[in-house]
C-alpha cells in the first residue's frame, strides 16, 4: 500500500538530485569532504563525529594536514603536490589521522578532482578502518607464532647442544628483532651461570663468561621460574651489579625467561634493547612460548652429550626421555630402541628389538622415508629431517617427528640414530584452529544467508497466509498452500540450526511445554522408522523458558542419534520429570530433566571423554557436530547435559537437566483462528521491497495504517515530521540491521530520546543477535524475528500497544 513516505519514481529533478546527495553526504557513515588549498571548504556530519571538530573550526580554516599523523604527513604532503601538478597518483590512500581529542585513527582515503563554487577542489572520502586493521593485526599476529614455532622447532632439533644453542639464538634474534640476545645455562654445580650470546654482536660479557649465581637478575628468574621484564634498567628500583656494566654498554630495557623443562629450570633467556620499553608485548609472548621448546632441545642435547660421554649413564637418561630413539642398521632393523618408544608403538623395547621400522611406516610414506636413507647413507654424520606417520599396536597411526643421523662409522654407535617425538597431537591442534577460522567464516557467510534467505521467507510466509485467508476452508488451493505454508516453516528451522552452531546464537526464550516439543521432535525422527519411542511422564512437567527453535533442535539431534543407533529396530525411551533443588549438578531452584535412553550398541568408554567434542565422531558420514550443537545449546540455556552408557550391552542414555519455571505459564504460538486485529499508525523501517510490500498488505489486513522508511535517519525523520504534523505514529517496527546505513539498535535509542514513549519493536532476519534475546534492555517493547506470520505480527503489536497503554 503507498504512502507518503514511499519512495518516488526513478526518475528526479535537479533539486530532487540535488536533495537527495545532500541527504546521501549527511547520512554517510564515511567522513566526506572538500579541500581547497590544503583546507576544509566543506565537511559532513560524519566527519565532525569522528574527529570532534566543529563547523566553526572549519569555518577558521581548518587544515588538512593538521590532523594528519606525524608520521603520514610527508607522504600526504607529495601526494597532494603531485595530483596539483597533474602526476597520476593512486586514488586510494591509508594514513593515520587525529583527533581534536589526541585519539589516533586509521582511516582509507579516496580522492577525486571536483569544481567546487567556482574552483579545483579535491573531494576525500574518509573511511575509519581501526577495527579491521586491528583484526588484521591480530590475525598476522597469529599466523606469526604459529611459523615461528614451526620454525624454531626445526632450527633446535639438534643433538649437539653448541648447536641448538646457536641456532635458537639466531633465529630468535631474527624473529623478535632485539640487537641483544642471549641464553644463560646453570653450571653443573649450580653454582653459577654460563652465558652463550649472539657471537656477532659485542656485549658487556663475552660469550663463555661465567657468573656467579649471586649479584645477578637471571637467579631471581629461575629460583622464582618467572618471566622478569624491566622496561627500564636504570630507573629499576631492584639493582643488581651486572646493572653497571649493562647500563654502560647502553642497555636499557630486558626480559628474561625461565627455561624450564619437566621440574629443572635449566637457565634464563634474555633479550635486551638500547630503547626504554623497547620489548613488545607481543615480541614477550612469543619468547615464552619459544622458551619452553628450546629447554626441551637443550634438555635433549645435554642427553646427547651425556651418549658421548657415559653409554651407562645415557642409557639411564634416555629411558626418561620424552623423545623416542632408535638404532638400526643400515636396512632399518632396529638394534637399539628406548624406552619412551612403547607411547610411540604400544610394544616394548624388548619387543621391538629385531624388527625392521620400515614395517610399522605407513605405505604412503614409504617412498619419501626411502628417498632420505639413500641420502643419509651418502653423506654420514649429516642429520636430516624426518617426518613419517607409523602404526600404534592399537592400530592408529602416530605422527612423528625428528632427526635422522648415520653414524654407522663410529664404532660406539655404529649405526643409525634416529630421535623422534610423537607430534599427532600438536598437528591435530593446528587442523583443529583451521576447522575453527573455517568455522568462523561460516558464522559471517551463514548470517549473511540468513539475513537474506529469512527476508525472502518473510515475504513468502506472509502472501501464503494472506492467501490462504482468501480462500474457502474447502478449497483444494488451501491444501496446497498449507503445504508450502509447512515447507517454509521448516526451511526457517534450518536457517536458525545452521546459526545455532556456525555462530552460537544467544536463546531468544519463551516460556514453554518440554514435553510437547520432545513429542514434535520424536513424531518427526521416527515417522516411517522402525524405531518405536515411548514416552514416561510420571507428572505434568513444568514450563521452562526455552529458545523453542533451539531446543527442538537438541531433540532432534538426540533423538536421530538413538535411530541410528538401532538399524535393526528397538524402542527409545523418553522420560521427563520435575527435579527438586537437592542433588542437582548445575545451578539451584526448580529443574526439570529429559532423559532419553536407547537400545543400541552404546558408546566404547574410551570415546565417552570425546562425545561433546566438535568433529568427533565414529559414524563414517557424520560431521561430528550434532552432540556440540546440542551441548553448546544447553549450556547457553544455563542446563547441562551429560551422558550414561553401559557399553556395547547397555545402549546409550542422555540426561538433560534444564532451569524450569512451575508457577510459568506457557506461552503459546498462535497457530489458527483469527489473528489479533488492532487499530492506529504504524511505521515499518525495513531497506528489503519485497518485506515492505507484504508486511504492508499483512498490517493493512490487520486494521492499521502503515508508513514505510529504508533506514534509522528516514526513520527519525518521518517520526519527527508526523509527531509535529499531530498525526504521530503508534508503533514503530525496525529492522536490526541495515547494510550501510544505521540500524534498529541505534535508531531507537534515538527515537526514545526525541519521545520517551516511543513503542519499538525489534525485527531482524539475524535471529542469533543478542539484542534480539535482551531487547528490552536496548529500549524495544517487542520482538518479532524473520519470517513471522500474520498471527505472530498480530499478537507482537497488541502486547506492546497493551503494554504502553497499561504503563500509561
């Protein structure tokens, strides 16, 4: 239906165009201006917000590179010169500005030459892009430990300790960009410390001085086996007497970390800088973390040292090593194994001796592991990198890796040295971090889809249930569209499962019968199984306020579960009863519990730990995300969930514990009947057509006059304009989210301040936001989530006028 706030035919005047880039310049949430001569002829309100300045400041002559970074500033400068003397330059340009406030902001410029009153002017778009450099920032910072630990593991995986600890003091110099870097090792006696440095870069100590453990930080930092940062030596009110010596070499600022393996500290990592707080948080983090590795090499180089020295004692020392070594000779038959070796395999080193460690290599590795014994038989006491999958006695396969050695022409060994560790986990980390970015972006894709794909539904949910009021009860185009009407329904289930998970929306809740949707959920799961489901309800079950989508979804998916869990038929039992406060394991007050208990083959109790993990699974085709799903909706419901299996001869039982309401009264959905008709003036801020145009057709049928806005702005300002004209809107229903332009979160705060008894309703095709789930706390009196039906719209609009009238 039209209205006055419709918009017009395409086709504008001039002052129609000109109206409209005015209100485009004023509603852009960019920053645009006009500079002339190197000043602000002309600024939006966006700017003014983003830098504080005001009109008037403008107005005095304002200059562009007054808030123009430092830094950024010579650069500007040549680019402003250069597009005055015709060079082409880039129309894109990133720079750092300042606020009148001192706060600085990253922002991304697009300029273009323009007349302006007469003269040559530059038209700047400035866009504040913070945020996202940040995320950026964050995401580099990531990717950036995870290659510097990947990286300094291969540098350190040495048996010669003079090795390791030259290399980690390369590559740490390297990586965290300090001109002074250095490793401190406790003496056998303990009595002192032993200082390797970089051995390019002069110090106040060279390397190989030894120091007594007294007089010097790195003590403090092993007796307490904590990190010690001193942003600034000498205004450190903690002195020691190396300080002298390190203050008149010019250092400033260091940071020293325990290196700890097992219970031995084995000395510090130092790192030091010439400028006060010179050492980035990020730059300390990242040495932690490559503390811990390189203790770990160093503990395994002083093992390797002690073979040299004492086979007795080496042979002692390797039994406790966290690393797996092997001797074999020349083709792969193993002569010599420790003992660490029976994580790796599952076998003894008893019963390992004598086989051949080509057997237990699995065959796609085969060839490569092949490639690297030729190599190392052509070039001995030459280490080499290996990495190999090999089979557990469990049947699993073990990542591992290490270092290769022929030292078949040493007689004390006289054979290949292989040193490993088992590195299945730490892999199975770094997939599990991939699987969840990946997930991540399927939380940003799967809203945008919904947003989208639920405006789509709440066009088409509305015209079937208006069309259907056109029609007879007996009319066969009524089936058909009670059909379309039940597959529309089911697609919004889908959207809203897909973002249950992929972006752990909050519950949107309502208080409810738990009984009445375990019966939905089981009439669908076992409709044509040859499953039977009995349900055991010993008394009325109390309410319970629940996101009714979401928890439907956790019975369906445990109620699929119990199906497949019996192929050949069986009876899944349902039991919900009403739970006192004694003995409950989450939370006090009323609970209400749902157990479901199948026939089935049960779960090995060596996978009950890993149920509720993401990816798990033991079903060939599953995704192992149907058990998260399930529990991560629990959880958010304040619940908990746990399970109870007797094995392979007991079957499977669930038990959900939920927080129940017994004096609640269950809110139903309207279903049928005649929907909740009303009277008054309605505004609907929604930027998709298609909505505007049913959503009209749907309040008109309802008995109200309707008004439509594309944005928050339009929405002030009809609100506005109405209330001055004496015809004030009743009701206001906004969208959530406007790409571009301000939303319903911003715009009812602002409504609520131009009248404190504005009526808003909240509606948004984003259903896991949570704004929708709290949105009397951002100002609404009501929410109706996409797609909703005319019943739905009826009764969400008589509530909240009722409401305001009762206030009133």
């Amino acid at each position: 239906m039209a209205s006055e706030e419709q918009s017009a035919p395409f086709a504008m005047s001039n002052d129609e165009s000109i109206e409209l880039c005015q209100q485009l310049v004023a509603a852009s949430p960019d920053a645009i201006v006009v500079l002339q001569d190197g000043r602000y002829a002309f600024v939006n309100a966006a700017f003014r917000r983003t830098f504080q300045y005001t009109q008037q400041d403008v107005a005095q002559g304002l200059s562009f590179f007054e808030l123009v970074d430092e830094g950024d500033q010579e650069a500007v400068r040549r680019r402003y010169e250069d597009r005055l003397a015709g060079v082409e330059v880039p129309q894109t340009f990133l720079l750092h500005m300042i606020a009148k406030d001192g706060s600085r902001t990253y922002c991304e410029t697009s300029a273009a030459m323009i007349q302006y009153r007469g003269r040559p002017a530059d038209l700047v778009i400035i866009r504040d892009i913070t945020e996202r450099q940040r995320t950026e920032e964050d995401l580099v910072a990531k990717r950036r430990v995870l290659d510097a630990l990947a990286g300094f593991s291969k540098r350190v995986l040495e048996p010669d300790l003079d090795s390791v600890l030259q290399n980690a003091l390369d590559y740490i110099r390297g990586s965290v960009g300090a001109p002074r870097v250095s490793i401190a090792l406790r003496g056998e006696q303990g009595d002192g410390l032993r200082l390797i440095r970089v051995p390019d870069v002069e110090g106040p100590l060279p390397t190989g001085t030894f120091v007594p453990a007294e007089g010097v930080p790195h003590s403090e930092v092993i007796r307490t086996r904590k990190p010690m940062y001193r942003p600034d030596i000498e205004a450190d009110e903690r002195r020691w007497e190396l300080d002298r010596k390190l203050l008149a070499a010019g250092v400033r600022c260091a940071y020293m970390v325990p290196l700890v393996v097992e219970d031995l500290c084995l000395g510090t990592l130092n790192c030091a800088t010439h400028q006060v707080d010179g050492i980035a948080a990020s730059d300390r983090q990242l040495l932690d973390l490559l503390a811990s590795r390189l203790a770990l090499a160093i503990r395994n180089a002083q093992l390797f040292d002690a073979i040299r020295g004492n086979e007795a004692h080496v042979r002692a020392l390797l039994e406790n090593s966290e690393d797996v070594i092997f001797v074999t000779d020349r083709e792969g038959t193993v002569r010599w194994v420790s003992a660490s070796a029976e994580r790796l395999r599952g076998q003894s080193a008893e019963e390992l001796i004598g086989t051949n460690a080509f057997d237990s290599v699995h065959p796609d590795d085969l060839a490569g592991l092949g490639d690297l014994l030729a190599e190392l038989l052509a070039h001995p006491r030459t280490p080499m990198r290996m990495e190999c999958r090999v089979r557990h006695q469990d049947g699993s396969w073990r990542v591992q890796e290490g270092t290769m050695n022929n030292l078949l022409d040493d007689p004390r060994v006289a054979g290949i040295v292989v040193n490993s560790r088992d590195v299945t986990e730490r892999r199975a980390l770094q997939q599990d971090v991939q699987r969840r970015e990946k997930l991540e972006s399927l939380g940003l894709l799967a809203g945008g889809l919904a947003h989208d794909f639920n405006n789509l539904l709440t066009a088409i949910y509305g015209s079937i249930g208006l069309a259907k009021r056109s029609l007879a009860a007996d009319s066969v185009a009524l089936l058909r569209l009670d059909v379309a009407e039940n597959a529309s329904q089911k697609a919004a289930g889908i959207t809203r499962q897909l973002l249950a998970f992929a972006r752990g929306g909050e519950p949107i809740k309502r208080t409810a019968a738990i009984e009445e949707l375990a019966r939905e959920a089981a009439s669908l799961v076992f409709h044509g199984s040859n499953v039977r489901c009995e349900f055991d309800v010993p008394a009325p079950p109390w309410p319970a306020p629940v996101d009714v989508g979401q928890m439907s979804q956790v019975f369906h998916n445990l109620l699929i579960n119990a199906d497949q869990a019996m192929p050949d038929g069986g009876i899944v039992r349902v039991r919900i009863e009403n739970v006192s406060s004694a003995g409950q394991e989450v939370g006090g007050g009323a609970r209400i519990r749902i157990t479901i208990q199948d026939e089935g083959a049960g779960i090995d109790e060596a996978d009950l730990p890993l149920i509720f993990d993401p990816y798990f699974t033991t079903k060939p085709s599953g995704s192992g995300l149907g058990l998260p799903t399930a529990h991560a909706i629990i959880k958010r419901h304040d619940g908990a969930i746990h399970l109870q299996s007797s094995g392979s001869a007991g079957g499977t039982c669930f038990v959900i514990d939920l927080p129940a309401e017994p004096e609640g009264v269950v809110v139903d959905e309207p279903k049928g009947g005649e929907p909740c008709r009303g009277h008054g003036r309605i505004l609907v801020m929604d930027d998709d057509q298609m909505v505007q145009n049913v959503v009209g057709l749907m309040l008109a049928e309802l008995g109200y006059e309707v008004a439509f806005v594309a944005d928050g702005q339009q929405a002030l300002d009809a609100y506005r304009r109405r209330s001055d004209e004496g015809r004030p809107f009743d009701a206001v229903i906004l969208d959530l989210t406007v790409p571009g332009s301000m939303g319903g979160k911003i715009a009812v705060k602002r409504l609520l301040a131009l009248d404190p008894e504005c009526v808003a309703i909240v509606s948004s095709g984003y259903s896991d936001d949570p704004v929708m789930a709290r949105y009397r706390e951002h100002g609404f009196v009501g929410v109706v989530h996409k797609p909703y039906t005319l019943h739905e719209l009826g009764r969400t609009l008589r509530d909240a006028l009722r409401s305001q009238d009762d206030e009133g």
